[in-house]
C-alpha cells in the first residue's frame, strides 16, 4: 500500500517562499486527505510542489508505489479550449508517455473513468462546448484515467452543482476504498471536508495550522481563526456532525 | 454516478470512439487517393500535353513509352510536380506544430519570420551576390535563403529561452522579424539594379520550376527525418493544446517540448521555403483544413496536415499551369489568389468554431 508523508517541504516562486517547512503525519492509500485553507493559504502550491512542478526544499516521501511516477494532479484552472473531444481529452490523458498505439485496455479505461464520473454521455460532445462544471468533471476524469495511487484533486468542486458535489466526494471515497488509493483533495467547503474526508490538513499563510482526523481537526475555533467566520458544529437528526455558520467573527 | 451500470452503456464511448478513428482512417486514405490523382494531374499538363493514360503508363512502366514522353515526364515535370508535394508537407506541418506549442491559430513560417528571413538571404545573393558558404550556382540562393531563415529561428529560440518570455512574445518576436526584413528587402530593391530587383521579386513569389531530383531529395530527407521526431511527442503535442498548465499536470514539460519542436519545424520550414521561395498560404491553412477534417489528436492531425498541405500545392502547381495557358503563374501568387476564397468559404459556412 502507498504511504505520503511530508517532511518540512518548503516552496517558491522566484525568491519568495509561499511554503514554510510543511510536515505531515504518515497518510496512507485508501484515505482521503482535506487540504483546507483560506484563498492563498498555499493549498494549490503545495500540491504542485507535491507533483514536483515546484522547487523547494524538504522531502517527499512516497513508499510502497507501485508504478514509477504513482502521482497524478487535477489542476486548480481548467479553461481548455481545443478541437478534441470529451473522449479523447480524457484518453491522451492517459496515454502521455506511452507509445502512439491506442489498446483495447485504454479503451476501457477510460469508458470506466467516464461512466465513474457519469458523464458517458459527454463523450463525443467538445471540449470547448462543455459548461464549467462538466469541464471540471472532465478534468478529474483526466486524472482519474492515469489509474494513479496517489490523486490530488485541486478544488475539484468548486464548479459542481449540489447532487454533482456529493456524488463526486461519494465516488471519489469508494474508490479510495477500493483500490487503496491516496487522496488529497482541496476543498473550500468545511461541511463536505467534515462528511467525505478521513483526514484534513489546515494550511494558513503558507503554514500547516492543524493536521489529523477531520471531525477533530475541524472545530469551530479553527473556523473562527483560520477562516474568520463564528460557526457552530451540532449533531443533526440523523447523528451526523452538521456545520452551520452563523457569522463573520 | 450510479453505483452499477449497464455495460452496454459503458461501450458507447468506445464504439463511439472506434467509429471516429475509422472515419478519420477513411479520410487519410481519401487525401492519399487524391494527391496521386492530382499528381497525375500535374504531371499531364505542361507545353507538351500528355493524356493520363499516358502519364500512368509512363510511371508504371517508364521503358514502354518513347524517349521523349519518358525524359519530359522523368526527368523534366517529375521532380517539379514531387517537390510541389514535399515543400506542401513541409510548410503544412511547420504551421501546424507552431499553432499547437504556441497556442496561436495565426502562427506559420510565415509569421515567425522565417519565409521573410529567406527572402532576404536569397535577395542578398541575387541583388548583390554575397554568397554566406560558396557552392555549385544551382545553391547559392538556397544556401542564402537556408542561412538566413535559421539565423532568424535561433535568434527567436534563443530569446524564447530567456525567463519570462511567454509564447505571446514569441509571436510578437516572429511579426517584429517580418517586419525588419521586409524593411530590408526594400532597402535592397531601392540600391539593386532593375534587373535584380526583378529577381528579388520573382523569388519571393515562390516558384516550383527550379526543382530537380536531388533538391527534392534533401527536402524530402528533412521531411522524412522530421515527421517522427515530432510523431515521437504526438501525445504530448496533443496535450499542449489544453494549456501549459494542463499540459505540466500530465507530466509533459512545456518549455522544453516548445524549444525541441521549435528548432525543428524551423528546420522544415526554410529547407522547403529555400528552394521554392515564399509561399505564404499554406503553412497557415493546410494545418487549418486539417483540423477541420481530422481534429486535433495528432496521430491523425501531423499525417492529416503534411497531406492536406501536399494536396494543396499539387492543386496551385495544376492552376499555376492552367489558369493562363502558355504561363505558369508563380505558385504563391495562385495558392493564395484561388486558395484563400476557398478556405474563407470553407471557415465560414463551418459551424463548429475552428480554434
Ligand atoms: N505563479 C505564481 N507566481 C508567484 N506567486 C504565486 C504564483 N501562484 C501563486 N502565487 C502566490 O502563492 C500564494 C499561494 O497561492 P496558492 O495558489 O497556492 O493559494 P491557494 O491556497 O490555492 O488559494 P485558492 O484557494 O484561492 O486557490 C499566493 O500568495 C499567491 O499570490
Ligand atoms: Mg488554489
């Protein structure tokens, strides 16, 4: 099983340093990690520092993979604009790095990508035509595609309506589950953190705030500090922890 | 996102898939009938008019037919007619790959100030014949046009590797560059004698009626060497029309890819702008059709525009001979008169918007 642990990576852009000594506890495949955090918190620098598009210093320390680049990355933009279809977008996703010669195994993965996201029917519509939350879907698929042991998902919500989102963080749990994957996902909604993810780590100004179990991790003093907002956390009807927001703080 | 699916449902998008590629099979096939067609075609005409029974009987078995038929065909229209498609190719896929790595739908030789950095070296070499490396006459102006068109791609390479340098300003560069040499080349019409600025003016409308064998075999070899360098990054390619930041996400290097494609479709582009002169259209356009017909996954799109672009200068070497008889209109000045309405009503009654 693939392990992730962070050990006091750094990162910048030209000479500023966006990340300062970021360590984390040891995650491993099957969980799904909330990255958290305010705009410009470093949520979406760490990843691209995780991915390796970054410099900085610190160690990344992947063990257990089994493919030699076990990472794969939904970026954070996705405005792509090109004569391609949906099905096609998603299959040269999987087939950089491999030869030109298209397999029956590709194939199918990408139509179980494709039917995982449900979005089988958006396969020969282009990519240009698609409305922002289906390109999101298509993004993730990208990434989905690439059969990675480690996924990070840059906010990959953010343009999803309500029955998408939790479908989505459903879909994205079970396959944790069941292949034992890592997942990372930056998400900017605490009250889907606190339902989908096991673990959650708080990124503010660049520094890791807090780290672990998520219920634990999100309280509403974190809300109030890193977020700035006054929320309450109760139990709803049905026993689970449910967020509610009362005010800026 | 249901739990369980019907599979039936799941091989939609495959079938969908295997029927796209075939109709994209049928297509290249179709341009590969075409261009032997309008080969034929070109090969036929000229002052001695031959039928095209003639002309296939004379290729298929050349030591059948008369001397004359055999050396006019052979030796004479053959390595126009080849050339023709060769230098097409060439300039196709130039544009088409400078389109993908710099996400530009105006990009071509022509834009980057390669076909203008040619011209001038020709026109240096015909107005005052300075001569870069001394060769057979059959050269020199080759040589000069080569020079000067590479000359002008390392010094846009060299600029783009600097920080900071965008692929705007790459495209920015390549239009300054035109814009130079154009004011150089005036420069050398307003000193040259009426005679050489007849040449100069000749030579940058691009013409295919220098050709012989071996020029077409050193375009050819660079074709040939080129085409699966760039087939080797197909996929990256592919990636690089969703952005640098989709593209990085998916493990390719932008930067580098840009720079390694960069040097060889330059390579491509004054190679066959060096022999012919400056044929504008169809670096711009092949790639264009190209990607109307076959879309933009570049195992059908690099073959589709090193076709498409062939299959078009066949055609202007056709109308070159036939649109006046008795002349052959230089081939820029056709592609571009006959070729451009086309490819205006071709973009406008398209639907589906093309970039
Ligand atoms: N390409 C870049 N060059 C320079 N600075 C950058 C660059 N990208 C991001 N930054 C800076 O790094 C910091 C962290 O940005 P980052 O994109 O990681 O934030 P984020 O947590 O993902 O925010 P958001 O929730 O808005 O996506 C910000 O201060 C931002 O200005
Ligand atoms: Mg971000």
């Amino acid at each position: 099983m693939v392990t992730l642990q962070l050990d006091r990576l750094t990162a910048y852009y030209g000479r500023r340093q966006i990340l300062s000594e970021i360590s984390t506890p040891l995650f491993h495949g099957g969980q799904v990690v909330a990255l958290l955090g305010p705009n410009a918190a470093g949520k979406s620098t760490l990843f691209r520092r995780i991915f390796g598009l970054l410099q900085g210093g610190g160690d990344i320390r992947i063990e257990g993979a089994k493919a030699s680049r076990p990472i794969c990355y939904m970026p954070q933009e996705n405005a792509v604009n090109a004569v391609l279809s949906v099905y096609e977008t998603v299959l040269l996703a999987r087939m950089q790095g491999r030869r030109l010669k298209v397999t029956p195994e590709d194939l199918a993965q990408v139509d179980q990508t494709l039917d995982e996201l449900g979005i089988t029917a958006l396969g020969k519509r282009n990519i240009g035509d698609l409305s922002g939350g289906q390109r999101q879907l298509v993004s993730a698929a990208q990434a989905l595609v690439q059969a990675p042991e480690i996924l990070l998902l840059d906010e990959p919500t953010s343009a999803l309506d309500l029955n998408r989102q939790i479908g989505f963080l459903s879909v994205l749990r079970r396959l944790a589950a069941e292949r034992r994957l890592l997942v990372m996902v930056a998400l900017h909604d605490l009250g889907h953190a606190l339902r989908y993810t096991d673990q959650a780590m708080v990124l503010q100004d660049g520094r890791l705030t807090a780290c672990g179990q998520s219920n634990e991790v999100i309280t509403p003093e974190l809300l109030r500090q890193v977020y700035g907002v006054a929320a309450r956390i109760e139990s709803c009807s049905k026993g689970r922890p449910l967020l509610i927001l009362d005010d800026v703080a | 996102m249901s739990e369980a699916r019907l599979g039936d449902d799941q091989a939609m998008g495959r079938e969908f898939y295997r029927a796209l590629v075939l109709k994209r099979q049928f297509i290249v096939v179709g341009l590969v009938l075409a261009i032997s067609v309008t080969l034929c075609i070109d090969l036929a005409l000229g002052p001695a008019q031959y039928s095209l029974i003639e002309v296939v009987s004379a290729l298929l078995a050349p030591s059948q037919v008369s001397d004359q038929v055999r050396v006019v065909l052979w030796e004479i229209r053959m390595p126009v007619a080849l050339m023709a498609l060769v230098v097409g190719a060439s300039l196709s896929v130039a544009g088409a790959q400078m389109q993908t790595i710099l996400s530009n739908p105006l990009a071509s030789p022509f834009t980057l100030g390669i076909s203008a950095g040619a011209g001038f070296g020709a026109a240096l070499a015909l107005a005052f014949g300075v001569v870069f490396i001394p060769a057979a006459v059959n050269y020199v102006i080759p040589i000069n046009a080569f020079l000067m068109a590479m000359l002008t791609s390392f010094f846009i390479y060299s600029l783009s590797l600097r920080r900071g340098v965008t692929i705007e300003t790459i495209v920015l560069l390549g239009i300054a560059m035109v814009f130079v040499f154009n004011a150089l080349m005036a420069l050398i019409q307003f000193f040259a004698s009426q005679q050489a600025v007849a040449a100069v003016v000749f030579w940058t409308m691009g013409s295919l009626t220098k050709a012989t064998w071996p020029k077409f075999w050193i375009a050819l070899a660079v074709l040939a060497a080129v085409i699966p360098l760039l087939a080797r990054h197909g996929w990256a390619l592919t990636a690089m029309r969703l952005g640098d930041a989709k593209a990085e996400s998916l493990g390719v290097n932008p930067r580098r890819l840009r720079l390694e494609v960069l040097v060889l479709v330059s390579l491509l582009a004054a190679v066959a702008v060096s022999f012919v002169g400056t044929i504008g259209f169809i670096g711009l356009v092949g790639p264009h059709i190209a990607r109307l017909i076959l879309g933009e996954d570049q195992r059908f799109f690099l073959p589709g525009a090193a076709l498409c672009g062939a299959l078009i200068l066949s055609i202007g070497s056709i109308l070159s001979k036939t649109v006046m008889p008795g002349t052959i209109i230089p081939i820029g000045i056709v592609t571009s008169l006959v070729g451009i309405p086309f490819f205006l009503c071709l973009i406008l009654s398209h639907k589906r918007a093309l970039w």
